[in-house]
C-alpha cells in the first residue's frame, strides 16, 4: 500500500519536563511563543508556522525525562542581533558568545532552558542557508 499523498499539516517536537509549570512560564515569558493547544499535561506552543514544541508532564507522557539532553531546539529569526541582547538582559542560563559558522551559512547563539534543553537562536548570513 503506498504511503497517503496528502500534505501534512503540523509538526510537533516534545520534551518531557519534571516542572511542567516553570518550563510553561519560560516557553511563554521568556521566548513569548503563544500557546496553541492545551492538552492539560500537554502544553503545545508555536514556534513558526506548521512548526510547534510540546511540553510534556514526564510523568504522563510516553517518555520519561532524562537529565542528559541530545535534544536541541533551534529557531530561525530574523535579527539574531536584537535577540542576543534581550537573552544577555535576561542573563539566560548557559547563554554562549554570539558565533558564525560560514560552512552553513549561520550567526547565531545557544542557552539553556530550565531542565537543562539547549535553544539555539540563528539568523542566516546567506541565501539558501
């Protein structure tokens, strides 16, 4: 049987939090992404058109929360710049230098989210990238 040809519509990352709260508070407060689906264990937050990050209460999901991350969450905005300072006002936990990796065309820099996830905040440096 082949696979349906219709589009897909949404996608979704999760991450399994142990204070589903506070990582509430820093999706919301910190990085200002509104709420799109309240699943009450499952908070799901949009990041970018068709693109969203779910919050899970670890001890509801389908995983349980690790205390080494391998997940990164990187988001693409337009002025790296201006979100570097507002992240250096914040004095966000393990906010990294601003950095440019020309091989893949990016100026960007990572922080920490309250359970230990990396965020990643990039503009490209060029077209295509």
């Amino acid at each position: 049987m082949p696979r349906p040809a219709t589009a897909n519509t949404l996608a979704i990352t999760f991450l399994y939090y142990r204070d589903l709260p506070t990582a509430m508070r820093f999706y919301e407060d910190i990085l200002g992404l509104p709420l799109a689906i309240d699943q009450g264990w499952c908070k799901i937050y949009r990041i970018a058109e068709g693109a969203h990050v779910g919050l899970v209460d670890e001890t509801r999901g389908m995983n349980n929360w690790q205390p080494e991350k391998c997940v990164q969450l990187c988001i693409r905005v337009p002025d790296v710049d201006a979100y570097y300072a507002y992240a250096q006002e914040e004095r966000l936990d393990g906010l990294s230098q601003l950095f440019v990796n020309d091989e893949i065309g990016i100026r960007a820099f990572v922080f920490n989210d309250p359970e230990g996830y990396q965020i990643e905040i990039q503009s490209a440096t060029r077209d295509g990238a």
